[in-house]
C-alpha cells in the first residue's frame, strides 16, 4: 500500500475512534438512551421519560341519590318509631383532582367533590306510633333545598400485575362524605285521634326540618387500566367495614336538636371511566361513580332547647347513604 494512502487510512480510523469514544462518554453522563421505532421502520435514538409524572384535573359533575334517616325505639324491641328520606334529584358539582405517578407501579391521588350551588330536593317522613302496626304520620316537603355536598377521596394504588396494555392494582385509601338538607313547608297526614284523619299544609316560607349527615371510612379494593392507542379505560371497586357516621337534625318547630352517631358500618363503590388523549399534556375523562353505605344503627341525643332537657337513646338511630355522579374532567400532566 502507498504510504498516503496508509497515512489516511489511519488517520480515518483514528477519528472513528475518538467519535465512538465521545458519544460513550455523552450517553454516560446523560443516562440511559431509548430506542423507539420511527417512521417507516427507522430505529430513533432519545432519552427515556422521567420515572415520576404529576397531573392535575379539574372536572364538573352531575350528582343524585338519597339517605335515610331513622329513629329507633331500642326498649320496644327495636321499634321503629320515624323514617326520613331525604333525596337528592340533581345536584351540579365542581371537581378537582391531583395524582403522582411513580415508575407505573405506585400512585398516590386525591379526588375532591363540592357542589357549585344548592341543589334540588324532597323529603317524606313517615312516623309509627303503634308498634308493629302501619304508619300513622306522614309529611311531604316537596320544597328541599341540598345545602351540603362534598365527596373527598384520597389513596394509594400499587400495580402488583403490568403488561404493555393491562394493569391491576391494589387499593388503599380515605374517604369523606358530608350531604346536608333543608325542607320548607309541606303537607301532612297525622293520626289525631283516630287514624290518619287530619290533613294539612305548612307554608313553603317556613323551615321546618334540617339535616346534615357525615360518613369516613378507611377503604381497600382492586382497581384496572387498560390503554388502547390513544384510549384509557380504569376501573375500581372498593369496599370498608369501619364506617363511621354523623348525623345532626333539626326540628324546628319543636326546637329540638338530635345528634347521632354510629361506626363499624360497611360501604361499597364502584366507579368506572375513560380517557382520550388530546396530547401528550391534556387528557379529557367521562366518568361514573356509585356508593352506597349501609344503614348503621347508633347512639343518639335529644336536646329539647325550649326545656334545657337531654335525652340519651343508645342505638335509638339510623342513617345510611347512597349517590350517583357522573363527571367530565379535564387532565394536565406534567
């Protein structure tokens, strides 16, 4: 071989070597590289996402359903002596939402509820004063007013099983929810002295019977995601056998406040949603929840304010819970 020819040969491969030996040491210091496929089958070369990613949502919501309050006689053999059903027909809420996302395995989120304005309701009360017998008193107060709604929800979802499309993930959280009533007005049926044989009306103008009603609970359950292209779907079921409830009711009229109590009641909810992706940012979520706690039995205390007298009923109430929301969200992630 000719000595320039020899002279460049060498002076080439000793430039590929210094061009191999800068990019080791480039990938060293940046991290690990990524290889995705480009367009047209073409291998392109990038640096992985970060591990962590934080999104924030807010959302609007649209919420009916209905709780059960309850006056028992324990000395009766557990009579039942009242029964209010206080209903929600449709209540707007406003949502926010945050979650941290580690490594897809682990998430820590918090979903909170509020309602935008008062909503719209009905309450029936229905009161038995012969035991064992029909009901004897009956009151309809079409003119409700939902002036209470919050529903907070905080968790951790750990993914024990992850393909490239399917995960499955096991749930641990805090949940509150408070709802709270105000009836005006109404029409009745009393039983005075024979049997439901007077009939009335209160003017709407007057307030005559509030409520509000309080359920925590420390839950676990099993959630899914399953991603499809530019589709999430997530689902969960979780359920809690340590319930506790609040509740306090006004009775007007009779300036009597009652404050009860309960724990170790169950709950259950289930909620469903899905996701489309607008961009790598933004994400837009239709969704829909259920709940339900069952009626939990508790203590309960009469105040008598006119008089200054307290009673005390254990078990003597009642009051369980059910809701329906549907939600459309808006997602950043950052």
């Amino acid at each position: 071989m000719k000595p320039k020819k020899l002279i460049a040969r060498s002076t080439s491969i000793v430039a590929a070597s210094l061009l191999v030996c800068s990019w080791t040491q480039v990938a060293s210091a940046t991290g690990p590289v990524a290889v995705a496929p480009g367009r047209g089958g073409e291998v392109v070369m990038g640096q992985q996402s970060s591990p962590v990613r934080f999104s924030v949502e807010v959302g609007a919501g649209y919420l009916t359903g209905e709780s059960k309050e309850l006056v028992y006689w324990p000395t009766q053999g557990n009579h039942k002596a009242s029964e209010l059903t206080w209903a929600i027909d449709n209540l707007f809420m406003v949502g926010v939402g945050a979650s941290l996302k580690v490594h897809d395995w682990m998430a820590v989120n918090f979903n909170g509820w509020i309602k935008a304005t008062d909503g719209e309701g009905t309450m029936d009360d229905y009161d038995w004063m012969v035991r064992g017998g029909d009901w004897t008193d009956w009151s309809h107060h079409e003119n409700t007013d939902v002036t209470e709604g919050s529903i907070m929800d905080f968790n951790v979802e750990f993914s024990f099983v992850r393909t490239d499309v399917v995960a499955l993930k096991a749930i641990t959280g805090y949940k509150r929810d408070n709802f709270g009533w105000e009836a005006y007005g109404g029409e009745y049926i009393y039983t005075e002295g024979g049997f439901r044989n007077t009939t009335g009306a209160i003017s709407d103008s007057i307030a005559t019977i509030g409520y509000e009603q309080t359920f925590t609970s420390l839950y676990f359950g099993l959630g899914m995601a399953a991603k499809f292209n530019n589709f999430e779907l997530n689902s969960r079921f979780i359920y809690s056998p340590l319930v506790q409830g609040e509740a306090t009711d006004y009775h007007y009229l009779r300036n009597l406040v009652t404050y009860d109590e309960g724990d170790d009641g169950d709950m259950i909810a289930f909620d469903v949603s899905g996701s489309f992706l607008i961009n790598p940012q933004f994400t837009i979520e239709v969704g829909y929840s259920y709940q339900r706690y069952d009626m939990m039995q508790g203590d309960s205390e009469w105040h008598f304010r006119d008089d200054g007298v307290v009673y005390y009923f254990a078990d003597g109430a009642g009051m369980d819970q059910t809701s329906s929301l549907l939600s459309v969200s808006l997602r950043y992630t950052f």
